[in-house]
C-alpha cells in the first residue's frame, strides 16, 4: 500500500523522445506493428523494385551477359540459335592479331580520355571556382557554359562540320585561304584533336554544374577557419576545399571515363569514323549493324569496351572505399 498523500508509480511504454525533451507516449501495439509492413506495402515495394530489377537486367546486364557468350562464338545474327557456331577465344586472337583497326581505336579512345581527363575536366572545375565566387552576372555565364550540355554529341559534330568545313566553314572563310583550305576533319592528323575539342566544350559544363553543386556544400566555417590561420586562397582550395569534394571527384571520374569510352555520334556524324577518327565504339556498330554481320566478332569488342570500361570504374571506386575507411 502507498503512503497518504502520495501517488503510487504509474510505469509507461515510451518509444521516443518528443521535440520539448521530453518523452512521447507511443502505444505498445501501434509500436509493434509500425515496425512491420501491410500487405499493400509489400504489394507497392515489390511492383516498383521488381519493374526497376527487370528493367535493369532486360536492359542492362542481359545484353552485357549476351554480348560475352556470343564473343565466343561465330554468328551472322540470320539464322536461329541453332546456326550459332561455338568459337572460343578465335575472336579475340582475330582481334588482336588480324584486324588493323583495332589498335588505332583503342589509343584512340586512351587518348580520348586522357584529353577530357586532364585538360576538359580541369577547365571545368576552374570555371566552378570562379562562378562560386560570385563575379558579376555569374547567373549569365553559368546558363551559358551549361548549354552545351543539352545538346546530343551528333548535334555537336554537326556543328564542328559547320566550323571546320573545307566547304564554306567558318574556320576556313576566316582565314581568307580559299583555295588550299586546311582539312581539319578529314586531315587524319588533327581532326581527331578537333573532335576532341568539340566533345570537351560539352564536357567541360557538365562537370562545371557538378563541381558547383560540391563547392556550394563546403562549410564556409572552414575556410574561414583556413583563414585565420594564414592560409592564402591557394592553400585554402588545396588544403581544405578540394579534399572535401572527394565525393564530386568520385562521380566526375566516373562521368568522365563514360563519356570518353562511349563516344560515337560526334565522330560518325562527321565521316562515320574513318580516317584518324576509329572508336570501338564505331568498330562494334561496323561489325553489328553494317554489311559484315559479324555479330560474334562484333561482340567481342564489346566485351573489350566494357572491361577498359571497369578497369577505370573500379579503380575510382576502390579509391573512394579506401579514402572512406581511413576517415
């Protein structure tokens, strides 16, 4: 029995804690089940993961997978399954050995990489540092450094066409030398350097509006701590800034090794990727879609596209796992 005068102890269930300190009186079954699904939950889950799962392994990964088995095998892609010839690595021998625009493709989009990756990328990362500064009328030069982005890489190419032309392009009436006009695309010394250019004014706002987003992020607390310290602004974006867009970095390496690698319409729009202007990505498309019908060997240089493809991925992406671990 309690004492006169006094209350005896009333003990609650609690879940949580309210928004004035104290504790919110959540009751035993609603806690229960909150912590469980309905049926119409589970429903509503399973359709929108279930349709994103399909889509992804219809779309995505059925093809990667088809693409390496028929890289072993030898089919004109008319007959039925039943016609497909079984290989082996024949392909990749042929490959390797036999076909002479394999190797100029593959420094080719090696080079392609390393431009986007060591001037494109940069430049766009400068251009963000600026823009973050807020200049005057950086609303204006923002919209306009990112308007390329909208527009398709073959868009691109056939302006470069416009640009460069031997007939009538802008470069060349610029220059007055009508008569002995300066092949800038079909030159295959330079016109892969030109397409290049052409792919990197686009590239180079992309990741301007990425590099954005991260500065915009960054603590202000902490250059302003950078400051007090003595740190010019120099060490204060190498020291302080840049180690935090880490994320950013992640993501415009990835981006820009995608960008690179897939390249196609901008060098097919110009003279279907001949002449100094050979891609893998062109080499699958000829030997798939065109006259050969090699779907087999086609495959095969998929399969080579898609591994260059992950060296890179991976690599950025173990990077960032072992950055996050030593944090």
């Amino acid at each position: 029995m309690s004492r006169p005068g006094r209350t005896a102890p009333v003990r609650r269930r609690t879940a949580r804690r309210g928004h004035g300190g104290g504790r919110q009186e959540v009751p035993r079954g609603v806690r229960r089940w909150g912590r469980r699904f309905t049926r119409r939950d589970v429903a509503v889950l399973g359709v929108l993961l279930g349709t994103t799962v399909l889509l992804d392994v219809l779309v995505v990964w059925g093809p990667a997978l088809a693409s390496v088995g028929l890289s072993f095998t030898s089919w004109d892609g008319i007959g039925g399954i039943g016609d497909i010839r079984w290989v082996g690595g024949d392909n990749y021998a042929h490959l390797v050995e036999d076909y002479p625009a394999f190797w100029p493709a593959v420094r080719h989009n090696l080079l392609w990489v390393a431009f986007l990756g060591l001037l494109a990328t940069p430049f766009g990362l400068l251009l963000a540092v600026l823009v973050d500064r807020g200049v005057r009328f950086s609303r204006f030069y923002q919209s306009v450094l990112y308007l390329p982005v909208v527009l398709s890489l073959a868009v691109v190419g056939f302006m470069a066409q416009l640009l460069l032309g031997t007939d009538q392009g802008v470069v060349n009436t610029l220059r007055g030398n009508r008569n002995d006009p300066v092949d800038w695309l079909g030159d295959s010394r330079v016109n892969l350097w030109m397409m290049m250019l052409a792919a990197s004014w686009r590239h180079t706002g992309y990741v301007m509006i990425l590099y954005l987003a991260g500065l915009k992020a960054v603590d202000p607390a902490l250059k302003e701590a950078a400051a007090i310290d003595g740190a010019n602004e120099r060490q204060t974006f190498l020291r302080v800034t840049f180690p935090t867009l880490r994320p950013v970095n992640v993501i415009v390496g990835v981006i820009t090794v995608i960008e690179a690698l897939r390249a196609f319409d901008i060098v097919y729009a110009v003279n279907k990727g001949r002449n100094g202007l050979e891609l893998l990505s062109v080499l699958i498309t000829d030997n798939i879609v065109g006259e050969a019908s090699r779907i087999g060997f086609g495959s095969a240089i998929a399969v080579v596209l898609l591994g260059v493809s992950l060296v890179f991925v991976v690599t950025f992406l173990v990077q960032e796992l072992r950055g996050a671990r030593e944090k």
